[in-house]
C-alpha cells in the first residue's frame, strides 16, 4: 500500500487540551477552557509550525460523552470537535491535521460483540466529525485493547479516512492489557492501518529496540513517539535507522533542530523484499505460521469451548480448525479465544457468520477457502477484515 504523506512524517504531540491547561482532566474541562480561550492552542501550534513539523494534531482526545456528561457538557460534543479542528487548521499553513481518538473510558466492561459494536458506533461518530471538520487523518491515542484498536480502525476504513494506530508499551512491547504489540501491528495492517507505532515508558533506547524487532512484519510505516527534546541525536539517529519513518515529537514545543535533523535523515519506508507475511494473530502473541499448517480435529464450536480449547493446545496440531454453524457459534468463538495459545481456522457455509466470526475475534484469523460462500462477497469479506487463507 502506498503511505498518504510524504515521509519522514514528524507531528507534534499535543492530541489533549489537558497539556495546555494543565488541570486536572477529572476536575476540569479543558475543551471548554480552550474554546472560550484559544490563545494556548494557537501559540502552541503555530510554534510547531514554526519549529518544522509536517503534520499537526488536533486536540480531541478527551472529548467523549461520559467525560462531557460529567461536566454538563454533552450537548456540545460535536461543536468541540468542530472547533478545536478548525482551529488547528487555520495554524497549520496547509499541513495536514489529524484528529485524536482516545480509549473510551465508558468501554470498560468485559469484552463481547455488544460492548465491540458500541465501541465502534462510538468511533465511527467521532471520526464521521473530525473528517467533516477537516481532519485529514486519524491518530489513535492511548488506546491499550486491540478489540478497541480493531473497532477503531474499522470505523475509518468505513470513512474512507487514513488512520494510525499508536500503543503505549512496557519494556517487552506489552500494553497495560497485556496486548503485544507484534500481535497488534500484524492485525491492524491487515485491517487496513497506515501506519503504526508505539511510545515506550522504558525509555527511547529500548523503544529503538522494539521498533527495529518490529520492522521486518511491517507492511506500513512505524512511528516512533517520545519527547524528542530529551533524546540525543544518536538515540534519534537510532529510532530512524531501526526502522521509523514518522515521528511524535512529544515535548512541549518541538525544537527546530530537532525536526531539521529528522528531515535531514531522508528516511523512506520500503518493505523488507521478503515479508512473514503470513502470520496470524491473537491479542497477546503473533504466530508465524509454516507453510503447512497441521489443523486440530473438527471443533464444533458453541457458547462454552474453553475446556476443548485448553486440551486442544496439547496436541500436535500448529492451529485449531473450527466449525462455525451460527453467529452465536462465531461471538462464542471470540470470547473464549483466549483460552488458548493457538491461531485459529474457521470454517462456515454461511457469509453472516463469517463476518461475524472475522468481526468479533480479537486478532487476525485463518479462513478455510473451501468455504461454499459466494466468491466476490467470500473475497470482499477477506480483505476487508484482513484474514489469511487455508
């Protein structure tokens, strides 16, 4: 897939108005505080500017209706976004301004295809009004579950709009949730991701570790986020050789040096010749599957298959082949995937419980090709929704 900005792509940092207030995000509104005010936005953006940035972010991250329903405040969800991103655009000298999404607060119930579908009606309102507003792509921020990433990124291919995809991870490359974030790279840029990356609270040496561990799965470009400002220029020199190619400048003001080096590096991203490409994923691991893969028996899958699945990882089988009859037996398959350490084949006659199945799984999935399912809606669904097949 060919990237939509020229590259190296270097953005600033401040996808919340918290940071230009700094108030207590619980206790205060800052959307509401820089609506009435834009002073603080505007200085800090036309200072990015100034500094060499390519791209801008719109602050946006902190609007959702549990937090503005706290304040009193719902009724102006979609004038916050409105304005905060035109405001960005009149500062951004014809930059492109991407729109912040972060983790809904109010998703936090267990996961299950109802709590998946509010997750991305709830993106799709969101990204519907910073695209009208003149966003012309979306950032995920602080997003920690890959089923929120999935909803995400869904509801952007569905708008037609660019969207990137940025994880906060530990020192092995672990979300809080303890999803991986090889696992999360390989489902996304299937999904349709344009690009990917990570901030690690270990620091920028070991980030530079995990984006040149990354590199060689990635199909898109990978970004590297760190408050730049703090960094030497050989961990900068480090991050761009191991493999980034856009760049979130995450102190205060970007440094002029600082974006004047990343240009200078004349980075490009180009696909290593020989990709692993095909490799499944779960939310916690990567499997990176042989050519011929041994498939388990036939399962059957229904409401609770989690003891079938805990036996089924002894055996010899490199995957689990399931036999899907209904949507139940796909959202059953979904929620008791994590029950095993093994990627899953699904086979099904049936095109409503295959989405289903390809919709609610947390990851990337196999599909058995000999599926009876009429081609060009077999095949749309396949790409789509990013799957492998068997």
């Amino acid at each position: 897939m060919s990237f939509p900005f020229a590259l190296p792509m270097i953005t600033d940092g401040c996808g919340s108005c918290d940071a230009l207030t700094g108030k207590d995000p619980d206790n205060f509104c800052s959307e509401e505080w820089i609506i009435v005010d834009p002073r603080p936005l505007f200085q800090q953006k036309q200072a990015a500017v100034k500094a060499g940035v390519t791209a801008l972010l719109s602050p946006t991250g902190g609007i959702m209706h549990s937090r503005l329903e706290d304040f009193g405040l719902d009724e102006q969800f979609t004038e916050m976004h409105e304005q905060l991103t035109e405001t960005v655009i009149s500062c951004a000298d014809g930059l492109p301004v991407g729109g912040v999404l972060c983790e809904n607060r109010r998703l936090q119930e267990e996961y299950g295809k109802t709590v998946f579908e509010s997750a991305y009606f709830d993106h799709l309102e969101k990204i519907t009004l910073l695209k009208d507003a003149g966003a012309a792509f979306i950032w995920l921020e602080i997003f920690d579950k890959l089923w929120d990433m999935r909803a995400a990124v869904l509801a952007a291919q569905n708008l037609e709009i660019p969207v990137f995809v940025k994880l906060l991870v530990d020192e092995e490359g672990c979300t809080e949730s303890d999803t991986d974030y090889i696992a999360a790279l390989i489902t996304l840029q299937a999904l349709g991701a344009d690009a990917f990356g990570i901030a690690c609270s270990a620091g920028a040496d070991v980030l530079a570790k995990l984006i040149k561990r990354a590199f060689p799965h990635a199909e898109i470009p990978l970004i590297a986020a760190a408050d730049f400002s703090a960094c030497t220029p050989e961990q900068l020199k480090r991050l761009a050789d191991n493999g980034a190619s856009v760049f979130m400048d995450q102190s205060a003001v970007p440094q002029p040096a600082v974006t004047a080096w990343l240009k200078a590096q004349n980075v490009r991203f180009e696909a290593e010749t020989e990709k692993d490409s095909y490799a499944a994923a779960s939310y916690r691991q990567a499997f990176f599957l042989p050519q011929n893969i041994e498939v388990s028996e036939p399962l059957h899958c229904g409401y609770d298959i989690s003891d079938e699945l805990i036996d089924l990882d002894d055996s010899s089988a490199n995957a689990i082949y399931c036999i899907l009859e209904s949507t139940d037996d796909a959202a059953g398959l979904a929620d008791n995937a994590d029950m095993s350490y093994l990627p899953f084949v699904v086979f099904t006659n049936d095109a409503t419980t295959l989405e289903a199945a390809l919709r609610y799984y947390q990851g990337r999935l196999i599909v058995d090709a000999r599926c009876e399912i009429d081609e060009k809606i077999f095949d749309s669904m396949i790409r789509k929704y990013g799957a492998l097949l068997y």
